[in-house]
C-alpha cells in the first residue's frame, strides 16, 4: 500500500553533512527522532517542525569547526578556535 | 567540494526584476498605454532620440508617409548586403518592440508608423518654434528667475546631490547625513532595498533577527539593497522611477514627465500648472530625492535639476564604454551619421549634462586586495567606508585610505543580511586600484574561492517542504512511474529515488492532485489487467 507523509525534504551539499544529520537524530540531541526516511547519499526527508534547529545545529557545528587567524597580537602562528557565539 | 561551489553559484543566478532600461519598459506597455504616451511631443521625441541610427532614418523618410508602405519598400532603403540586412532587421525589431512601428490592420505585410508618434513628429518639424523647452505655460514670460548660471546653479546641484547621496547613506547605515525623513523610509522599505532584520530566508538565523528588531527599529539594507548600491547613479534613479510606474494607475503620465524633463535645461524655472494629478504628487518625491527643486516661495514653480534631466539619457555604465569604443573606429560609423544629424534638426538634442564633478571624483574608490586577505581602498567617501563594512572588519580609517580585512565572520554577516558572494566578489573587483587592472589581478583567486566556500558553507543544507510518497509495492511499479512522469511533467517533483525503495517527494500543496492521480492509475491498470 502507497503511503505519502508531509515533511521537508533535506537536500545536503555532501554526504559528510547529512551523516551528521543522522548523528543528530541518533545522538538525541533534539529530544526526538525527527528523521522520516534516508532517501539516498545526500537527501533526507525529515519532520518539518526540526528544520530550524537542524539548520542551526549545522551553523553551529561548522562555526566550531572552523579557525581564524587572530589578528588581535599581530603573530601569524597564533591560531584559536573560533568559539561558537551561540 | 565541486557541489559545493555549484550550490553557490546556484544562489547568485538568481537574478532581480531590476532589470531593464526605460525603453525596455516602454516595450511592455500595452497598445493604449503607448498611445497615451505618444500623445506627447517630448516622449515621441524622447523616442526617437534613442533609437539606432538606422531606425531613426527609417522612422524620418515615413513621418510623412500617411498611409502604410509595404515592408520590402524599406529593405530596398539599404545597401545590399549581409551586414545591412542584419542592421534592418535590428532597427524593425527594436522599432516594432517599441511600436513605433505598427502592422496596418487588414493589409498583412504593410506598415505604417504609430499615429500619434508620426503626427507629433510632424509637428514638431513645421513649428519647431512653439516652447522651445517643456512646462514653460503659464510663466509670466520674464526669466529672472532661472538659476541656470554661477553660483545658483552651483547651489541648485548640490542641494540636490545632498539629497540623493543622503538616501545612500541611509541605505547602508550611515549616519552622516541623518534620517531622510518617514516618507522616503517607507519607499525604500517597499521597494525592498531595507528590511527589517535582514532578508535572509534562513531560518538559522531567526535568532540573529530577534535581536536585530529589537536593538534598533531602523530597517537594514537587503540583498536587493546591496545591489542597488553598486549601480551607477541613472540606473539607480531609474529604478526608483521604475518602482512608480507600477505604483501608480498611469505608468504612461510617469514616463511623460521624465521624458519632458530630460528636455529641459537645469535650473531653468518651470510651472507645474499643466501637470495632471499623479504628476503632481510625484513632483513632490522627485523634490526629496533631489530630481528638482521646489520653489519655496511659490510652489508651482520647480526647477529640474541635472540627476533629474539627466534619468532617461544619462549614459549607463556600458554606454560609456560602448562610446569609449565607437571613438576608436568612427569611420566604421559615419555612413549612419546623415540620420542622426537630420533627427537633431528635427529638434535640438536635449544637452546632456556633465554630472557635478564632485559627484563623480568622490564615487571613485579603489581597492586593493591581497591574499593574505587584507584589503586597502583609497576612497575619501564615508559612502565607501560603511559599503565595505558591510563584509569585512575595519582596523583603521585614515582620511584617504581604509585598511581592513575580510574574515569569515565579517563575510558571513554580510551573508547574514541576504547579500552574496558574487556580489561582494563583484564589488572587489570592480572597484579594483588601477595597477591591479593593469596586471589583471583583480581579486586573488584564494580570496574569491574562499568567499565562495563560505557562502556554500551556509548552504549545506537545503530544506523544502514536501510530500514523500514510499512504500510501493513491487507490483505496483507502473503506477509509480506513471506518478514520477506525472510530477515531473507538472514540474512538481522535487526528488526521486532509484528502483530498489521506489519513493518521491512532490511539492506539499500538489498532494491532493497527486493522490487523487495515484488513485485514478492504479483503477486504470487494474481494469486493464482483468
């Protein structure tokens, strides 16, 4: 029997991102399964109501992981984890 | 990493309806709205003025042709040749699109000029002598009170630029100038160029907006907003202009008063006597933005200034160049010039006027990129100073010279308020130091990709809402790839998947269409079997 299901379809620009998608849910750390099916390598449909906070979640994942020069004593070497703001 | 620049890429196509030039307008005007515009002297001179030179010739020799000629009757008025029969056929085009040039209703293969375009025009060739300038009725004949020499002038101008460069500033964020007062706020608001807390449609940064409102109720530049900024000045007029026209019932009676106004002389005192309703209330923003000036003491009386005269003729950038380029091989161009010296002595060329040379030396700024990802830009213009703040940090401002850098967070803040990669890209680059255009370095290539990676970085992930229909039985493999080309013909697939789970996601509001397909289908093929 055919079965339609409302939700967002993620479309994720590599498959490193949507594994850590499937982390998130696996994780818990939204409090609930919000993952509705893995359609292939880089597209998931999921629950629309987590959208914003997969969003963010991603933003913030990527602001942790990335790192900048720190321009503020002048010395090139000296680079520090740019800290999530958040 | 290559779907990553393609998803940014992706985003900057996108392109805005600003778009056009005014007589890419005029061409999507309907046949009565035409009409009415041709119904004035100015706008068919307007008209005439801008079209190649080949058209023009070929709209003169039918000015006095009342009755419609066949079209081979023009074909013979060129040389023979390939290269004159594609300029025929682009002059017919671009006179058609503008329909100044019409079919005969009832004799196919006839044409005939526009009737009120072709009968202003044969006015204005018998009595070039009636007001040699628009809006002059009702003037008491004196002209004492033109401001059209020294100082008055002077004055005139840079009131008006303070005006315009007062909107600018306030679009970016700048508070030099101040607040330019409620009215033009809301403009710019509904025009999109300012919103309130960005126009980012991510939601991830939902949060940031909150705080945004909060902190001041001054609405921010957009996306659209940033693009309007790295306009030239005429483009940018125009597009305010653009937005009247769809504002207002009459589209036509806005592009009579700018046509008129390109044919007046700045500073040259005008009634407003003869404008009808919406002109009137226009005239009053055309005064904040500085496209005129309002007599104080008697307000009937404007007078047009050079930004305003100069919206439908002033050169865009490409126009510049084109020009630049033409100077390089004249003799190429002066078999055409018999046209467009007879169309000047149908009325004199309305002067195109040198913008304020303050305007223009402060509009320049040049930058300097380097890959250690500092930049430098001599300007001298705080216009400049709050455009490059909006994407990178500034360490100091000395009185010619900027020195910041661009970081992730600087980049991304900018991305924050709806702005592009391209379009900071294109701001670089653009506005380049001379010597880098001399070595063609415009901007390194590690800058630019890296803009380009963070701008994919915010766009991992894509979310669109949608319906997922799954779980088809093996048997039922027909009606599922009947229900894909169904979608995918209605374009209303967004995903599909392979063979083995057969499964797609349609848009969320088709469902019912869908179901009710799926449904049909399987009924169908079931009856076909049996």
């Amino acid at each position: 029997m055919v079965n339609a299901v409302a939700g967002s379809l993620l479309t994720c620009s590599d498959a490193a991102t949507l594994q850590y998608v499937l982390f998130l849910e696996n994780e818990g750390s939204l409090g609930k399964s919000f993952v509705y099916q893995k359609l292939d390598e880089t597209h998931l449909f999921v629950d629309s109501a987590y959208v914003d906070q997969i969003l963010a979640k991603i933003d913030e994942f990527s602001d942790r992981n990335a790192y900048e020069l720190d321009r503020g004593n002048n010395s090139k070497d000296s680079a520090k984890p740019n800290k999530a703001k958040r | 990493m290559a779907t990553v620049i393609s998803a940014g890429g992706g985003a900057n196509s996108s392109e805005d309806e600003g778009a056009g030039d005014l007589f890419d307008y005029i061409g999507t005007l309907d046949e009565a709205r035409v009409g009415d515009l041709f119904a004035c002297r100015w706008s068919c001179l307007g008209v005439l003025r801008h079209l190649s030179p080949l058209a023009k010739q070929l709209v003169l020799r039918l000015t006095c042709v009342r009755k419609g000629v066949p079209l081979e009757w023009l074909s013979k008025s060129v040389v023979a040749g390939a290269q004159a029969k594609g300029a025929l056929r682009e002059a017919l085009t671009q006179l058609r699109t503008l329909k100044v040039l019409v079919d005969v209703i009832g004799e196919p293969g006839r044409v005939q000029l526009h009737k009120a375009f072709a009968s202003q025009l044969r006015a204005s060739i018998a009595a070039p002598q009636i007001s040699a300038l628009p809006w002059q009725d009702g003037l008491d004949g004196s002209r004492g009170n033109d401001k059209t020499s020294g100082s008055a002038l002077m004055n005139l101008e840079d009131a008006a630029l303070r005006k315009w460069t007062a909107i600018l500033h306030f679009i970016v964020g700048s508070n030099e100038y101040g607040n330019p007062g409620k009215r033009v706020v809301k403009l710019l608001v509904s025009m999109g160029l300012m919103g309130h807390g960005g126009a980012s449609d991510r939601s991830g940064t939902a949060h940031n907006n909150g705080v945004a409102v909060l902190g001041s109720s001054l609405p921010q530049i957009t996306r659209q907003g940033y693009e309007f900024m790295l306009k030239d000045i005429h483009e940018q007029v125009w597009i305010f202009m653009k937005h009247y026209t769809r504002k207002v019932g009459s589209p036509e009676s806005v592009l009579q008063m700018l046509f008129r106004m390109s044919y007046c002389k700045p500073g040259t005192e005008c009634s407003s006597g003869t404008l009808d309703e919406t002109q009137r209330s226009l005239l009053g923003d055309f005064d904040l933005f500085g496209l005129v000036q309002i007599d104080e003491s008697r307000r009937d009386r404007f007078f047009p200034t050079s930004l305003g005269v100069n919206v439908v003729f002033g050169q865009s950038r490409e126009e510049r160049m084109a020009a630049a380029a033409r100077a390089v091989d004249l003799p190429a161009q002066s078999a055409q010039t018999g046209a467009s010296d007879a169309a000047k002595r149908v009325k004199g060329e309305p002067g195109m006027v040198p913008m304020n040379r303050r305007a223009t030396a402060s509009s320049n700024v040049f930058i300097i990129c380097e890959t250690n990802f500092k930049v430098y830009a001599y300007t001298e213009s705080s216009l400049h100073v709050e455009m490059l703040r909006l994407f990178v940090n500034i360490e100091c401002i000395l009185p010619n010279l900027i020195v910041a850098v661009i970081t992730r967070s600087s980049i991304r803040s900018a991305f924050k308020l709806g702005i592009t990669g391209s379009q900071i890209i294109h701001f670089l680059s653009e506005n380049a130091h001379p010597l880098c255009k001399k070595r063609h370095r415009l901007v390194p290539d590690n800058i630019t990709d890296q803009i380009i990676l963070w701008e994919g970085e915010r766009n991992r992930v894509r979310a669109q809402r949608g319906v997922l229909y799954k779980d088809f039985q093996p048997e039922e493999e027909a009606v599922h790839s009947a229900a894909v080309a169904h979608a995918l013909e209605n374009k209303w697939l967004l995903f599909q998947s392979g063979p083995p789970n057969m499964a797609f996601v349609i848009l969320e509001s088709k469902h019912d269409e869908m179901r009710a397909f799926v449904k049909r289908t399987r009924e169908r093929l079931r009856n076909n079997v049996h």
